[in-house]
C-alpha cells in the first residue's frame, strides 16, 4: 500500500477526507510542510498495534540490556 502525501495546507482543507481514507480505506498519510515530512497519519488499530508490541518488548529489553563495546567511553 502507498502512503499518500499531503501538505499541512491540504490536511487543513481536507482533512474529513484524509482522516476517512485513513481510517476506512486503511490509506496511511504522510503529512510535509516546506518539503519535509511532518507526521504520520495511520490507522488507530496500526498504531495500537505498535504500542502493543513495544510494551510486550520492553520487559525483554529491561532483562538483557546492551553489550558494552570497547569505545572512547570504556575503562
């Protein structure tokens, strides 16, 4: 699926239009200003699905920290 680009002016004008794409086509959107991209606009089941899945990670990430690697900040 594409991500469709709008600019802050067209999500200002369109924005019923954008955010029904979005929801009901599961489109997601990629909103820029001056060229240069701003935000995401994605599904609210996308996003809550990625929260989901970085809280049941996080646990794991507590448990085994990183390996330090030998670096101008080692002893």
């Amino acid at each position: 699926m594409e991500t469709r680009t709008y600019t802050t002016i067209d999500l200002r004008k369109q924005m019923g239009e954008i955010l029904d794409r979005t929801r009901i086509a599961g489109e997601p959107a990629a909103i820029t200003r001056k060229g240069k991209t701003l935000a995401y606009l994605v599904p609210a089941e996308w996003f809550e699905q990625l929260t989901a899945a970085q809280k049941q990670s996080a646990p794991a990430a507590a448990q085994n920290p990183p390996a330090r690697t030998a670096g101008r900040d080692a002893a």
